[in-house]
C-alpha cells in the first residue's frame, strides 16, 4: 500500500497517509519537519475548538468547551511539539503535573477533508516559596526569601505572621515585622496569581522564637578532636538562627570561614599538628553583632620513654574563662600538677608502664561554656626491667583423643593486646636439659603437635619475652601425664605434676568401650599412680583407659588413651621324657585361655620335626616312626587367646632318655 501512495503528489500522500492513520491506526511514513501549528499543509482545512482556560494552575483540569460545527472523528493532542502529526486522542481532557507552556493540536475530518487547529496554554507553578525568619532585639523579626525560577513567577505572595496579621505583597522582597508579644510564632507563606482566582502554590512554614530581648550569644558547646586532621564543633545557640564562623591558626587574625546553623553539630579539617582556632558570629536582620569566645584545638604529642609517657602540648591559646587541665590514659583519669593553670604543657605518666603495651591519651580543657579535647595520641609502653615469670603453667593432652599437648600459662600484668610473645621449651624429664620448641606471638597457649602422646611424658617449661627484648626466667616445669603398661601392678602412670606447684589432688580412672569409644565409668584413685585391671577378666582386653589428674583447684588434665592387653598364663615345660612311664612324655604347653594355637618344633640343626596345632596334641620325642635322639631342640609357639591377643613363645627344650 505504502508503494502505492509514494507516487502519489506529496500533497496527496499527506491527506491519504492522515486518513489511513485515523481510520487504520496505521503509522505514516511521510515525515513533516515544519510545525503543522504554524504553517497549514496543503489540502488541511481550519477547525477550531477552545478551551475552558487558556492559563492554568498546576494539577488543575483542563477541557475542550468548544469545537467548530461538522467536525467528525475529532482527537487531541494536548502537548504537540511540532514534527510529524501524531495520532492523538479521543479524550477532550486532561490535567497538566508539571508547569510550563504546552501547545494543544486538533485534528478531525470536515466535509471530506482533514482539519487541523491549534491552542496555546500556560500551565503556572505552585512550588512552596523557600524563606528563613530570624529574630531580632524588641521582638522584631526578619524575613528572607530564596526565590528559584518557578517560585519567582508568583504576582501575589502572602504573609501569614502567626499573630493575626496576614501581609500580601506582590514581589519576593525581604520583609520584617514587628511583634507585640513575645513567644514563638509559625510564619506561613503562600505563593499566587494575580491575574488567576484560586490558582495558588503550596504553603511552606518556619517557627521563630521571639522575645523583647535576643537571649544569649552563640557558642561551642563542645569541641572534640577526632585525629590529626578533624575535629566536631558543636554549637549552640537558637535553632534555625545562622552564625558566621571565623577561623585560624592560634595567634593568626581569623578569616570567615562558612556559615553553620546553630544547635548542630559539624566536622572541620585542620591541618595536622596546628592549633586551630574558632570563633561564632551572629549578625540578626537588626545588624546587631553577637560573639561567642575564641575556642582552640588542642593538638599534643606523647613520647615513649623508659618506664615514662611523655605528654606535651602548648598553653591554651583561646579566650574565655580559663578552669581546668584534665587528661585520661585508656579511659582513665592522669594526674597533671597545677592542672588549673592554662600555661601548664605538659605531664608525666609513670604508673605501672608495660613494655608493648598501647597507651592512648586524651587532654581535655574547660573553658567558659566549652568542653574541649584533643585527639586520641597512642604510644607502645616502652620498660627495659625484667619480665614476670609465667605462673602457674599448665599442661594436658588434648582430652579429644589427637597426639597433641595443649600449654596454657598465665601472664602477670600482660594483656592479649600487648606486645609480647612466650618461650615454649620441652624435655623429657621434668629436670632434664630443655630445648626451645616453639616461639608463640601474643598469645597464653600453645598447642604442641609434635608429639607421640602414648610414647612418653613430655615437661614443658615457659618464659615471657617482651616487645623490648627482655626476657623472663624460664618457669616451674609442668608434665604430661604418660599412660602405659609398665607398671607391675598392671598400668600406670607418670607422677610428674601436669599443675606445676599447684599439684595434683586426686586422679580418676576413666574407662572407655574399645569400639564406640564411648565412657563406661569413672572412677576416684586418690594419689595413687598404678591400676591393676583383672587379668583374668576377658573383658579387661575390651576397654581403654585414661587418667585424668584434679588439681587443687578442680582444674583436669587427661593422659593418653591406653589399650590394656593382659598377657595370658602360659606353662610351657624346659624338658621331658619320652619313656612311655605316663610321667612327662609328651612335650606340651598348658593354658587355659588359648583359642588358637601354632606348636613347632626345630631339631639343631633347624629342621623342622613337629607341628601341631591342637594345645591337647605335643611332640612325643619321635621324627616319624624313630624316636628321636636326647639333646636340645628349640621349640615356637603361637598363641590366639579368647580375648583376641596374639602372643609369641620361643625356647630350647631338652630331650631326655
């Protein structure tokens, strides 16, 4: 189709490619660059319709009222910008949301022939108008307006003063006005049009404090270092009322800086190291001047010495009313001699300074109405004296069953946040030669790997290395505890002290199922150090055993875990006398927990000449169908017992005839 209409004369094709698009909601593809508005195109006829207001408020609803007679297929366009016709609108309505001049474009179909028509509408603005109202001496305040584009568009602003008196002026002048009372007032102010009823902006409003006199003058509160290079001013004064602030460095003429609303609080940058000074200053509408004291930061310095914090800083530079010195150490108070002299600089801390340890000091001053403190400054304490000795020292191996030996100490007047680190030495025997295992940074344990937990005990000793190279004695020694089955009683352990001086106050057997693992009982020894499981017991085999040590004060420190294996009793014969008297001829062991058993016997030369693996069946002294000469002959014999133990013998055996 659209081939179609391109031969056609460009007058044509507009008219067709209109009626297409109003009947077909078809797009046209014949593009007009001139404003339809402006210049008739060829073929388009007038229409006409008008609106219910060429000049309108914001929000307001606006509709056509009008439209020439025998207009057909009518549609709007209520913001046309010029360029190719748009399809428009059935709708004869709308409501404009933003302000500004809109062109409103008709189109319809008169006798045949496409109508265009056009309308131009102002849509005003009904922004809140911004101000501020100050207060002056005698109840006088002052009113000052902050125009923007829209808001300077208004021919007739109101003044509502909040005490029954309402001001229309017809340009956004600054204004003031006189009370008769003092109190505090809602100032409203509302933007309009003269030539518009009813078409007015949005009512903005401000509360002002008025009295017969301005009370008091401006001033800090409060200025609070935060580092090197910023610190908090915070003002007081009367809220919504705006000082001056003058700035500089301490002996310097100070320089208007910025504006700051007072009752606020705000940050400044300084620079780092300087005394920075500060001054408010209040001008109200009535140009009167109101000051507050000079207030200056209070930059200091903290030198680490021996067993000496050093702090220092310059005599307060400021005006006012000068009261008192005062400075913390981690939050704590810090003596300072003639604390109430402004030219005081400095003062010494020397109480109980720990090598390593941070130190953060704060110097406050009263001056007048103001709370003034410095930064934070933090040092390492610096103390070239001996270290403490680590005590009490502690030792276990770890109770969840792995081959390591935890070590725990306690640190005099050390804290995990000082610099420091500890020792670690290990031996044997608690009296044998020690050599360092391990050099632990900031910390009260350690945590020994390196160990065969169940091989032997293990003796620790600890000492305490400060920042400042000093080192302390080694401490008191301290054992693991060292499970095993050495003891003739059966097990036993190790009696060196896992609690150092502190010593143990009873031991604890603790009996565990050899496959869940899990505890069966636990039972009080008192001091004893050896245990006798029943060896004729099978089910002795079946668990494992632990020690746990109590110290005095019910602290615990578990041994290794032990699997007690009691040996069976075996007879085993060193002769016998194969001479068919039915006394000792038959070479044969004697047990009675034996389940399985291997016997094999060598001749001298060790050839094998017998084996059996019946306990009731033994060597008759015969090698087949001879017997065998008298002499010596070597005997092994494997044993499986009923608690599934294996056991090996070997021996000589004599032969006797």
């Amino acid at each position: 189709m659209y081939s179609i209409l391109s031969r056609l004369p460009r007058s044509h094709f507009a008219i067709c490619c209109w009626l297409l698009a109003m009947l077909y909601r078809l797009p046209c593809a014949y593009s007009q660059a001139n404003d339809y508005c402006k210049t008739l195109p060829d073929k388009y006829v007038s229409g006409g319709f008008a609106l219910s207001s060429t000049t309108v408020c914001q929000g307001d609803l606006v509709k056509v009222i009008y439209e020439a007679p025998g207009l057909s297929q009518v549609r709007y366009t209520f913001d046309y910008r010029g360029g190719e016709l748009p399809f428009g609108n059935s709708s004869s309505e709308t409501t404009y949301l933003q302000p500004g001049e809109f062109t409103v474009l008709q189109q319809a179909v008169s006798g045949g022939k496409p109508t265009l028509a056009c309308s131009k509408i102002t849509v005003l603005a009904t922004d809140p108008i911004s101000f501020s109202v100050s207060s002056c001496l005698a109840r006088r305040v002052s009113l000052n307006f902050f125009p923007t584009p829209r808001t300077s568009a208004y021919s007739r602003i109101s003044i509502n003063w909040g005490d029954g008196v309402v001001e229309l002026i017809s340009l956004m002048t600054d204004r003031t006005h006189q009370y008769t009372k003092d109190g505090k007032y809602t100032v409203i102010v509302t933007g309009g049009y003269a030539t518009i009823t009813g078409c007015k902006g949005a009512s903005n409003q401000r509360s002002v404090d008025v009295s017969a006199l301005l009370t008091g003058n401006p001033y800090f509160s409060r200025v609070q270092g935060i580092n090197d290079t910023s610190v908090v001013l915070s003002v007081e004064g009367q809220a919504g009322v705006y000082s001056v602030l003058w700035r500089g460095a301490a002996g310097n003429s100070l320089q208007s800086n910025s504006t700051v609303e007072e009752g606020k609080a705000f940050t400044m940058t300084i620079p780092v190291g300087q005394t920075t000074c500060f001054q408010l200053r209040r001008q109200n509408a009535c140009q009167q001047l109101t000051q507050s004291d000079i207030v200056c930061t209070l930059p200091i310095s903290v030198n680490a010495l021996d067993n000496l914090n050093k702090i220092t800083w310059q005599a307060y530079k400021g005006s006012g009313v000068f009261k008192a010195w005062s400075a913390t150490r981690n939050g704590n108070p810090v003596t300072i001699l003639n604390f109430t002299d402004a030219t005081t600089s400095s003062v010494n801390d020397n109480a109980a300074i720990v090598c390593g340890r941070q130190y953060c000091y704060e110097l406050s001053a009263d001056v007048g109405q103001t709370h003034i403190r410095s930064a934070p400054v933090c040092v390492r304490g610096v103390n070239s004296s001996s270290q403490p000795i680590p005590n009490p020292l502690f030792v276990t191996i770890n109770p969840n069953g792995q081959d390591e030996a935890i070590i725990e100490t306690t640190l005099p007047q050390i804290s995990l946040t000082d610099q420091f680190t500890i020792n670690v030495s290990r031996s044997v025997m608690p009296f044998d030669v020690y050599s360092t295992v391990a050099t632990v940074p900031r910390s009260y344990s350690y945590l020994d790997k390196s160990i065969q937990a169940a091989a032997q005990p293990y003796c620790y000793r600890v000492a305490l290395q400060s920042a400042c190279s000093t080192t302390s004695a080694l401490s008191e020694s301290v054992c693991t505890l060292w499970l095993s089955g050495n003891s003739s009683a059966g097990i036993g352990w190790s009696n060196y002290s896992p609690f150092g001086s502190e010593g143990v106050r009873t031991y604890l057997l603790r009996r565990y199922d050899r496959n869940s693992g899990q505890l069966i009982d636990e039972k009080p020894l008192g001091r004893i150090t050896s245990f006798d499981p029943d060896p004729t017991n099978p089910s002795s085999s079946t668990y494992l055993y632990q020690i746990v040590a109590v110290s005095q004060n019910n602290r615990l420190s578990f041994s290794n875990v032990y699997h007690f294996k009691p040996r069976i009793n075996v007879l085993i014969p060193t002769a016998f006398t194969p001479n068919g008297d039915g006394d000792n001829d038959v070479f044969i062991f004697k047990s009675s927990q034996v389940r399985a058993c291997v016997i094999l016997i060598y001749d001298r030369w060790g050839n094998l000449i017998f084996r059996s693996t019946d306990q009731t069946t033994g060597w008759d002294g015969r090698i087949g169908e001879q017997d065998a000469p008298a002499g010596a002959y070597h005997y092994q014999i494997n044993i499986s017992s009923t608690t599934d133990e294996d056991q090996f013998y070997q021996g000589r055996l004599m032969l006797v005839r």
